[in-house]
C-alpha cells in the first residue's frame, strides 16, 4: 500500500504536472493531464491509455444489496480533508433500481481494498420532509473548498438532479433541486447521471460546469451540460453538448470532464449494442469546439466488462493515473479499477 505523500511533496508534485480545472473535483487527487506520469501509450487527446486491473466491489459481497447492483462510482481523496477520515480514499457508489441509496465504501489506496460502510445508504429514497422517490442513485462528489464541505449531486427519479452538503463526506444535509426536465426544452424526459466540476467560463461567469445525460420522447440520450457560478443557481445549454448520433451511438451516457493543454475534453460511455466503449470528445476551453475523437477505453468482451464500460471517475495517486468505472452490462456489473 503506498504510503500517504506528505502536503509538500503533493504540492510539488501538482505544480510540476500543471493540473488544471478538472484536478480540483477530485478532492486531492489530479485528473489525467499534460504532464501526468506517461504510460507506455496513450489514449486520443493525449491522455494515459488504462488497462483494467482488477475489480473493487461487487454487488453480491456487499452487505447493502437491495438489487443485485451497482451503478456510478465517484472517487475521492479526503486525507487532506478531514481530520480523521475513515480511509484515505471516499468511494461513493448506488444501485439504480428501486430503492437504490447513495453508498460509500473506503481504502488507504486507489488499488483497493476498499470496505463497505456499515451504515450504507447514505442517503435513502425517502428524505421528509424534501422527497419521496422509488429510488435515488448516481452520486457524484465535488469538494467545494470555499465551504469545506462535499457536496453531493445525485438523481431521484431520473427527471430531477438533488443537491446534499456535509462536512464530513458521511452525514448530509439536504439542498435543493439543481436540475430538473423543467429547465429543459419540451419533451425531455430524462435529466439524471449528473457530475459537476470547478472550471472557469468567464465569457459566462461561472466557476462550475455540469454534464449530465438527458432524453426525450425519441429515446435517444445525449450528453447535456450546464453552468454555475457558485455550483448551487444553474444555466443550461438547450440543445446537447454531445449527441448520441455524433459517435454512431444509440445512447451515450456517464459523461466526465477532463483537461488538458488548456482545453477541455468529455469522456463518456456508449451503449453496449453500439459497442458499449468510452469515447472522447475535444470541447475546447469554452466548451464551443466539438471534436470527436473516438475511443477512449475500448472495453473487452471477457469478464468483468463483458463488452461494456460505463460512467468513469479519474484520479492520480502517486504520479498513478487511475479510472475507477462501471464494468458489465448495464444493471449487471461490478465497480472496477484500470491503471494508466
């Protein structure tokens, strides 16, 4: 297990590699950039090429399992956060279907194990006296270093998007609605899957950037985005950031921002039946350049993807770049981890 880098030797090591808007969402861990440690290739944009290694929670071993899976990691380092922190590394994770819950597990390393929080879900379906849903699912962390607080986005139903603050990454107290299918234009369906990220748009005023996956009476899921200048108020794009039918997709989804060399990229998954990759999109710095670049991961037909990976979270531990992601079919699969 590696031992824990000391606050100098972390600052050091985020100034030599120049991480930029993206490193700041992962609560002390920096994104993929320019000059994160090289792998042996690289994947389009420039980024680490990732090779599976292993999985790192699996429905079955878990003792809240009200479904028989799991969807939507989100990593986070906290050791330079909290005071006494349970692990190191915060890995908050949902079944989808009804009841779902936000859970977390933790670890002293991105390479796992990390143990199931005994008090899982963290968050429940029912919230008196803010919402009564058949389920909620999707969190997406951010630390908001204003506040010292992380703030959890999360869906219940897929129509609307929740906000939930806490101190300590464990115990939360409810917000507001970020998002909803009302914000968006007639006959959208789906508003749900969303991450947020610290990025600047001064042509826009915000410091915040939102993806998400939104649908409409076709059936067909985009990858929407919106705006923010204190992470809580919203603007959002009425037409898609990226559309299904840009990559030959029938549905992309699991939408996550990265930077690098002053631009911005977007990494999300396609559908299994379109082949059920992660792909990678050239957005630029103000988010107006629309380059699709191809594949990011390819996912392998054998276990545990099973021709499907999903929704990744990014980090770095140690000059390490790691993707934590769903692998397996949709509602089938496990929380896995591939290195860079």
């Amino acid at each position: 297990m590696p031992e824990p880098q000391s606050g100098l030797d972390r600052r050091m090591f985020l100034r030599a590699t120049a991480v930029s808007g993206a490193a700041l969402t992962v609560g002390g861990l920096a994104t993929p950039s320019a000059s994160a440690t090289p792998s042996a290739s690289a994947a389009p944009g420039g980024f680490p090429s990732y090779t599976y290694v292993r999985t790192l929670l699996t429905p079955s071993k878990l003792k809240y399992n009200p479904t028989g899976e799991i969807i939507f990691p989100t990593i986070r380092g906290v050791y330079d956060k909290l005071a006494n922190p349970l692990g190191r590394y915060y890995l908050y994770y949902a079944p989808h279907d009804a009841p779902g819950g936000i859970c977390l597990a933790y670890g002293n390393s991105l390479e796992g194990p990390f143990t199931e929080y005994p008090s899982n879900p963290i968050v429940s379906n029912r919230w008196d006296p803010h919402y009564s849903v058949s389920h909620v699912s999707s969190p997406h962390v951010l630390w908001k270093e204003g506040v010292k607080e992380f703030w959890l986005y999360f869906h219940g139903e897929n129509t609307t998007t929740r906000l939930a603050r806490s101190k300590d990454g464990i115990h939360f107290t409810y917000d507001k609605v970020v998002l909803s299918t009302s914000m968006m234009p007639a006959g959208t369906t789906e508003t749900s899957y969303a991450r947020v990220f610290r990025y600047d748009l001064p042509s826009r005023g915000a410091h915040y950037v939102m993806l998400f996956m939104t649908n409409n009476t076709t059936d067909h899921r985009d990858i929407g985005w919106g705006w923010s200048a204190d992470g809580r108020n919203w603007t959002f794009a009425q037409t898609p950031l990226v559309r299904h039918s840009d990559v030959g997709a029938v549905n992309v989804g699991g939408p996550h921002l990265l930077t690098r060399g002053g631009s911005a990229f977007v990494v999300y998954n396609k559908d299994k039946a379109s082949g059920g990759d992660l792909m990678i999109t050239e957005v630029g710095k103000d988010f107006s350049l629309r380059k699709h670049l191809g594949v990011f991961y390819d996912s392998h037909s054998s276990a545990p993807e099973n021709g499907r990976a999903a929704a990744p979270s990014f980090g770095t531990d140690h000059g390490v770049p790691y993707m934590i992601y769903e692998a397996g079919e949709r509602l089938a699969g496990s929380i896995a981890m591939a290195r860079g």
